[in-house]
C-alpha cells in the first residue's frame, strides 16, 4: 500500500479501511492458511497403519500451496501496518 495514498485518506477512512484489513486477516488465518497448514501436517506426518506412501510431489504441492497463502497473508499484514503507522501519525502529532 502507498504511503502517500493512505496519509490523504481521512480519519474515518483509515479506520474504516484499518478494520476491513484485520477482517480480512482474520478471514484468511481462519479460512485458508491454517487449513493449509493442518493439511500439510496431516500429509508430511507419517502414519504407520497405511502402508501407502505420500509422494513427494503432493507434498511439495501443499507446501506450495501454503507458501502462497503465506505471501498473501505477508501482504495484507505490511497494509495494515501501514494504516496503523498512520493512524499513529495522526493521533500524536
């Protein structure tokens, strides 16, 4: 997110859009990422009353998988650490 953008943002905009990023944290954290990370877990973990093996490309696939969601959840943590740089700013001048 650019800086220049949110500090031309009002109060009410920055926390309005403050609280829609934590929603969609939230969201993704409980919706994505850490069902990924479960299955990733459930898959690497070996388990010895099945015989059959995982191959390494299922693994590699989740794990891919995870590191994508990741990269998004990495993102959308940096945006709203720019709002709340922002709202700091604004708050103690």
């Amino acid at each position: 997110m650019d800086a220049r953008k949110i500090e031309s943002l009002t109060l009410r905009e920055k926390i309005r859009d403050s609280q829609q990023l934590a929603r969609d944290l939230h969201e993704h954290l409980t919706q994505n990422f850490i069902p990924k990370v479960a299955e990733l877990v459930a898959v690497a973990i070996p388990n010895p009353d099945v015989e059959e093996r995982v191959a390494d490309v299922t693994i590699r696939n989740q794990v891919a998988m995870v590191l994508e969601s990741e990269r998004f959840l990495a993102q959308k943590e940096a945006d709203l650490s720019a709002y709340a740089v922002a709202l700091v700013r604004e708050a103690i001048p």
